[in-house]
C-alpha cells in the first residue's frame, strides 16, 4: 500500500499535533520527589551495606568472631557468616598464599 510523500507528511502533522495538544488526566501524574526519595534511600542503602561489609572484614582481620559480628548485625553467626564471609575458592584478603599443588603426571610423578 504505497503512500504519496504528501500522505506521510498529512500523517506527521497530525501525529504532531496530537502530541502537543496531549493532556495527561490528573490521576496520572505522579510526584517526582517521591521517586527521589526512594532513590536517595536505595543509594544510602547500598553505601551502608558497603561500609558493613568493610568494617565486617576488618572485624574479622582484627579476631572477632562471627557470632559477636551477627550480634551487632541483629542475626546469628552463622547468618552473617554466610553473607560477609568468603566465598569457597576465593581467599580472604588476610589469608597466606597456598603452594602450587603438583599436577598429576608432572615432573614430581616421573621421579
């Protein structure tokens, strides 16, 4: 259905013209502080939980133990353990380097 330049030009004026006499109704508008504000809390949030995280790792690097850690929080040990402790296969920042182990059929398995 093949349109004339003149049909597609009528049809943006009309597009146009529409958009500019759009009124949304009322019930529709919403208050941007309120967005703001929920996004101020999420950003303080995030920087809390940040700060937790780090004084949690300097508590444990200085000897306190998990459940004093979890008492603080407002949970148990264990909780906090397994939310601010380290993942298995990743080393704690406080933690000795491992040897390499030797690979199986290596130079140590020939000797």
């Amino acid at each position: 259905m093949p349109r004339t330049v003149q049909d597609i030009l009528d049809h943006a004026d009309e597009l146009a013209s529409r958009f500019e006499e759009y009124e949304p109704p009322t019930e529709n508008e919403r208050d941007p502080q309120v967005f703001a504000a929920l996004r101020d809390a999420a950003l303080s949030r995030s920087n809390a939980e940040r700060a937790i995280r780090t004084a949690v790792e300097d508590a444990r690097a200085h000897g306190y133990s998990w459940a004093l850690i979890g008492s603080l929080l407002g949970t148990s040990g264990e909780a906090a353990r397994q939310r601010y402790g380290t993942k298995r296969g990743r080393a704690a920042p406080s933690a000795a380097p491992q040897p390499p182990r030797p690979e199986v059929g290596g130079p140590e398995a020939d000797a």
